[in-house]
C-alpha cells in the first residue's frame, strides 16, 4: 500500500503520524510510505533520518496526498488540508467530528474515508488508540492548572504542595481522569474525584484510601458544591463518538473564587464546561466571570516526542492491517476497527458521532 505522511499544520502540532521507526518495519513489509519533507524535524526525527527508514520525502503536503492510498496523521484536517481529500482516499487520525460540526460537513463533502483513532475499541471495550493521549493529557493537565495557578498568570497564586494544602477536583475518572487523580495525590493535594459510576470511585477508594481523598458520586449539586472550594477543577469527561455532556454550567463559576483554574480535557469533543471554547498553545487560557479556562485542544502536542512514540506504539498494528489487507478487507474482518469508521461515501456511519452531529 501506498501510506501518507503529511506534516501537521495545527497550531502548535509537532507530533507526527509515523516515527522512522515505524516506517521502516513497514517499508521492510514492502509498502511504500510518503512523508513530507520536515514533518518530523522539530522532534528530531530529520528527513535523512526517514530516508534511511525506507521513505520517500516530498516536499509539499498536496505530493504526499496525491501519491496515497492511505494517510496517516495525528490530528484533524484542516481547512487547508481539505482539498487534498478524495474519495479513493483513506484518512487514519483523531477526527473528534462531534466536537466540530462545520468541519465535519466538509469532511463528509471530500468523499474521503475517515477512521478515528477515538472509536476504534479493543476486546474488553476500552479505547487502546486514545488511551495513550488520554494518559498523556491527564498527567499534562495537572501540569498546567498548577503552572497556570501562579499569580503572574491569572491565577488565585496558589501552590499545590504539603506547604499549604489546596483542593483538586477532578470529575470523569476514565484514562485521563485516573492520570490527573495520581498527579494530584502525588502533589500532596485535597482531592476530589467525581463520577457516575459507583462502581469507578469504590475501586479507586481500594487504590488511594480516605486520606485526603474524597469520592463522590456525579450530579449537579454535587459537583456545585466541589468546584465551589477548588482551586483546580479538571474535566475529563468523555463519550465515545458523542459530544461531551456540559457537566459545569455557565451560572455554577459565580461560586468560584476568583483566579482559580479550569481544565478542559473534553474540549476536543465539545468541552465538558459551558463556558469552555477551543484554545491554542499560543493562547492557552481564557477568563470567564474570573476564572481561568485551560482549553487547549491538542493537549499532548506539548510533548510531541513522548506522544509521539506513545501514539505510533498503539497504531502501528492497525496500519500494518489495513496495509496489508486493504481497506475494505481490513474493516470486514476487524470490528475494533470497524468501530473506527466515521465517515465513508459522503456519509457519517459511526452511531455516536451521527447522533451527536444530526447530519
């Protein structure tokens, strides 16, 4: 198969669909793998380094659709990126279509194939293509609430540490959820966790014990009163294919104290908060009724060599398939990837992502 590897043009966007590594198990398979020239140069992956792994370099991303069959990127298309789709073509990324609903109906007009990274499931249900970013988030997401705490920017300046111990909530206790839980306790923070199944917060509790940890089970009033007293509230909610429930409303910030932080892990899918809206890394944050909204929608592009490497260890056995089965056959024998189908002939065929967008 003739695979793609286009540069990212996002902001910010310095991961890469395929590390050299990568390319060469699947060159010494005998598929021939395009990549645009620097698309991996500001992680140190250079084009003689992919030259050596089997590929051939172009310079401009229009060669490297126009010479594939499939593409493999991290993010979205872009408007940019839109002209470059047909419909004999295949795209392998994260879409987060019920996140964008105007980019979706462009999607769908190219024709192209389009398969998320987000809704391709394993044997036991879980999402092995987004864990890894899941993960990756989580832990950032400590990251930057706790950089962005500091009075210098915008927050309540506050630190979160045993000198002087401050709130951390954290509602959605899914793979991000579980990584932002263990950063904070490790912080020495007063956490609490936030979710809809009992089942989740009992087996955390087993995990980390009543010491400065409180499990509480989701609903309006009982996350009102949690984000009243925090000083960093991190949203990790997430449903496969859907747009992300607004678990904070507009009207629940008049209860915060003003400078404390909000992270919206969820933003990809929509945002979890009412009053979240997509950010970049060149302008992370927001201030709405006086509280700092983190809404960065490529979170882990921030470590784009760690997410990366992560990233190409959870896709390269699903590249291999469809490369060597083709895609119509790789998607009538594999239901994990089947799942990953989003958009195929002009037509939205996920079932979450076609109820979430209406189209």
């Amino acid at each position: 198969m003739k695979i793609g590897v286009p540069a990212e043009v996002k902001n910010n966007e310095n991961r890469v669909g395929l590390t050299p590594n990568s390319v060469k198990y699947l060159s010494n398979l005998g598929h021939s793998i395009y990549v645009q020239s620097k698309a991996g140069n500001s992680i140190g992956f250079s084009d003689n380094l992919y030259r050596e792994s089997g590929a051939i370099i172009l310079e401009e991303a229009g060669e490297v659709f126009k010479n594939a069959n499939l593409i493999i990127k991290v993010k979205e298309p872009v408007e940019q990126e839109l002209e470059f789709l047909r419909e004999d073509l295949a795209l392998f990324t994260y879409l987060h279509l019920a996140g964008n609903s105007a980019q979706a109906k462009k999607l769908l007009e190219t024709g192209v194939t389009g398969i998320a990274y987000e809704t391709v499931t394993a044997t036991d249900g879980s999402l092995p293509l987004l864990a890894p970013m899941s993960a990756i988030a989580g832990q950032l997401s400590m990251v930057v609430g706790s950089y962005h705490l500091l009075k210098p920017n915008n927050g309540r300046g506050t630190l979160i540490s045993n000198i002087d111990p401050r709130i951390v909530t954290v509602i959605g206790a899914g793979v991000a959820g579980k990584e932002a839980i263990a950063k904070a306790i490790l912080n020495h923070a007063e956490v609490k966790i936030i979710d809809l199944d009992q089942s989740v917060l009992d087996n955390l509790k087993k995990v980390y014990g009543d010491e400065n940890v409180e499990y509480i089970l989701s609903t309006p009033d009982s996350i009102q009163d949690a984000i009243s007293v925090s000083d960093l509230v991190i949203g990790s909610v997430y449903v496969v294919g859907k747009e992300a429930p607004k678990v904070i409303k507009k009207e629940m910030l008049k209860s915060m104290v003003d400078g404390s932080v909000m992270v919206d892990i969820s933003i990809d899918q929509g945002g979890c908060f009412e009053t979240s809206k997509p950010t970049d890394h060149d302008n992370p944050t927001f201030l709405h009724d006086g509280i700092l909204h983190y809404c960065v929608t490529n979170m882990p592009g921030a470590v784009p060599l760690t997410a990366s490497n992560a990233l190409n260890k959870a896709t390269l056995p699903f590249i291999q398939e469809i490369a060597e089965k083709g895609i119509t056959k790789a998607l009538g024998e594999n239901k994990h990837l089947l799942n990953g189908l989003n958009i195929q002939n002009g037509k939205i065929i996920h079932p979450g992502v076609k109820e979430s967008l209406n189209i």
